[in-house]
C-alpha cells in the first residue's frame, strides 16, 4: 500500500512534467525505481519516497 501511495503522489507532484516507473527483474530479486523530470530536486526526493515506500511494502535484504 505504502509504494502505491507514493507512485500516485509522486505522479499528482509532477503531473505532465514527470513519470514514475516501477518494474521487478524477471531474473533477479530487484526491483527497479525510475522517477523522470525536469526539477532534480523533486526527482531525488521521489526517489528516496519510492525507496522507503518499497521498503515498508517488501522484504528487502539489502539496498
């Protein structure tokens, strides 16, 4: 609940300018966090909330 929280915010954040992609290997226990836009700023910061959420969701090992 916690990432499809965060994707949804981060996607009402940017709106147009922006784009969030989440995509799970299918060949290797990782996940991979994608958040495009022009503010670097807001870029990193939906990233780290991407991060923390996927952690709160899944069993992570490690990072």
């Amino acid at each position: 609940k916690a990432l499809s929280a965060a994707v949804a915010a981060i996607e009402k954040d940017f709106g147009e300018e922006g784009r969030v992609l989440i995509r799970y290997s299918g060949t290797e226990p990782k996940l991979r966090l994608l958040v495009e836009g022009k503010d670097k700023k807001r870029v990193v910061d939906g990233l780290k909330d991407l991060e923390k959420a996927a952690c709160c969701d899944l069993d992570v090992i490690a990072r």
